[in-house]
C-alpha cells in the first residue's frame, strides 16, 4: 500500500513538473540558485553577508544592470539581441555629466536627454531589425561602435559632476526601516538603498506586468516562439520586433541614467562590459537566446545571482580579476546546461 501510495506521489511530482511552463521551470530553478548562493555564502564565509546592507549595496552597485538587463530580456524574447546598450549607457552618462557641468543644466532635462538619446538609438535599430531584415547582432554591434565614438566626441576625459541639484539626488537615501547594524564601533547604521534601485524595481514590474497580462507582452512571447504562428494569429510581427528595440532603447535611457546617477560622472570607459553582463543575467535569469521563453522576475535574480557570485569570489580571497571571470563562465555555462535539459524534457 505504501509502496503505491509512494508510485503515485512520485508520479504525481513528474507529472505537476511535466505541466510546468519552460518559463517557469527555469524561473524557480534561478530563484532557488540564488538563495542558495548567497545562503551558502553566509554560513561558510559570514563576514559581510550577514549584514542586510551587503544584500542592498548588491541592488545599489546593479540597479542600472536590472534594468538593462530588462531590455535584454525582452528582445531577446523577440528572438534579437542589443549588443549596445553598454555604449549606449556610456554616451548618456557623458552627454548628462557636459550638459549638466559645462552648460549649467538643470536635472530634469538631462533625464529628458537620456531617454531622447535611449529612443533614438532603439527606434533607429529597430527600424533596420524590422523592417528592413537585417541581422540584429550587426546593427546593434554598429549602435555600440557609433555609441563609443561619440562619447569620445563629446568629451575624451573623465570628470565629476558637480552641479548641486544633480549631487543632491544622487546622495539620496531611502532608510529601510528595521534592516541597520551595529558597526565595530558600536554604533547603529541604518540600512539604505539608493534612488536607482527604486527606479529599477518599479521598471521590474512594470515590464513583469505587461509581459505577463497584456496583448502586446503575449504578443512578444508569440513572435519569439515561432514567427509563422504569430503571423496566423494576426499579430504583426515586423512592428513587435521594432516595438521591442524601441522598449529597450528607453530601457536604456532608464538604465544609463540610474547608472549616471550612482557613479557621478561622465566617463568613456563606463559601462564597459555591460552588454555582456546584461546578456548573462539575461541568460541566468531563465531567459532563451532562441526567443520565446523568458520572465523578469528571472532576470531580476539572474543579476543578482550574477553579482553575488562577484561577491563571493571576492570574499573567498581571489582578487584577481580572472578568478571573477573563470568563475562567470562555469556559472553561465552551467545555466546553459540546465536550460538544455529543461527544453529537452518535453521531448522525450
């Protein structure tokens, strides 16, 4: 009797993991990476991971990478990619830093000035993805090439900014009540985040809602899926593709200003490296390169997933720059793996 009764549990058990969605088997499995992750981190190495803060300065040192990320997700959703989100971010903190220094800007505009420079770049590539059928990767390597060079234009040296209004909403802090410690000095330290990371959780779910309830989400998903099925559902699949570049460029207005606002300055070699990031977290967070399958809560824990593991090698005594690098490779590649296996489930 308990032998059926442990049969039938155990089928049971494949059969509700038969049911789940690829999204959202490669969702918890993400989730679950994390948290152990950072659980292991804080029995074996203690030290700072004990310390709520450590968590929030992982969130205040990636708020911009979340919302990258984001916009990776969603094209790459689409079945694309936008390899220029890195240079994009780096021409928006430079044009902000000259316009607010040298020009006496006021900060709302140079917010107005992101998200004109983020659009531009994603409705031109967008344009050429959609409409015209040229290879996404190409045209977005072309993006990050002009990107580069013209932060090079607008101004080759590095500098801080130093206009009030603009310093003001930088040093923001949100207190997170109840989350302080005490330092070794005994005294109590309140725990805090800063503006971006605010910035970046409401652009979490807000792409989290619209990719999950409406039309145009499930649409994204469709074209990604199988373009042929998308276009006998109706759904028109060159505006889709162009919709979703578009929604990255703004993302990365939103992006390369949340960054602007946690580094200062203006700087050619910002954001260096940031597409790949945003690609791995991208990846880790349960999203397909193959187009169709992904979520933002995912990508959400990619990036953290992402940054601890920075964290934790670090903690562990390697420094060297490779040792960070190695060990992103074989967390990467792992993901890839496990995406493998759980696309191939279905088809046995």
């Amino acid at each position: 009797m308990s032998k059926n009764n442990s049969s039938a549990s155990s089928g049971g058990l494949r059969g509700k993991l038969n049911n789940m969605t690829d999204t959202n088997m490669l969702l918890m499995i993400t989730i679950i990476a994390f948290f152990l992750m950072y659980i292991g981190a804080m029995i074996f190495l203690g030290g700072g991971f004990l310390r709520t803060q450590t968590f929030f300065n992982i969130l205040n040192a990636n708020a911009a990478l979340i919302v990258l990320s984001c916009g990776l997700s969603l094209v790459m959703i689409t079945g694309s990619i936008d390899i220029s989100v890195g240079g994009v971010t780096a021409l928006i903190t430079m044009c902000c830093a000259v316009y607010l220094d040298n020009m006496g800007g006021n900060v709302a505009v140079s917010v107005l000035i992101a998200l004109a420079i983020g659009l531009a770049f994603g409705a031109f590539q967008g344009a050429l993805v959609a409409f015209l059928d040229i290879q996404p990767f190409i045209v977005t390597l072309a993006g990050m090439f002009f990107a580069k060079g013209m932060t090079t234009i607008v101004n080759s040296n590095p500098f801080n900014v130093s206009n009030e209004s603009f310093t003001a909403l930088k040093n923001t802090r949100i207190v997170v009540p109840g989350m302080g410690f005490v330092n070794p000095k005994g005294i109590y330290v309140d725990a805090y985040v800063e503006i971006g990371v605010i910035v970046a959780l409401l652009v979490v779910v807000v792409m989290f809602c619209m990719l999950r309830w409406t039309k145009l989400g499930r649409a994204f998903y469709a074209v990604g899926g199988n373009v042929q099925s998308a276009l006998m559902l109706g759904i028109n699949v060159k505006k889709t593709r162009f919709l979703a570049h578009l929604f990255c460029g703004l993302l990365s207005g939103i992006g390369g200003y949340v960054y602007f606002l946690h580094s200062g300055n203006g700087a050619v070699t910002n954001a260096a490296g940031a597409e790949m990031n945003a690609i791995a977290s991208s990846i880790i967070g349960g999203t397909m390169l193959t187009g169709g399958v992904g979520n933002i809560i995912g990508t959400f824990f990619g990036v953290l997933s992402f940054s601890t593991i920075q964290n934790i090698v670090t903690s562990a005594g390697l420094d060297e720059a490779w040792w960070t690098g190695i060990t992103k490779a074989v967390i990467l590649c792992l993901f890839l793996v496990i995406q493998s296996i759980v696309m191939s489930r279905k088809k046995k």
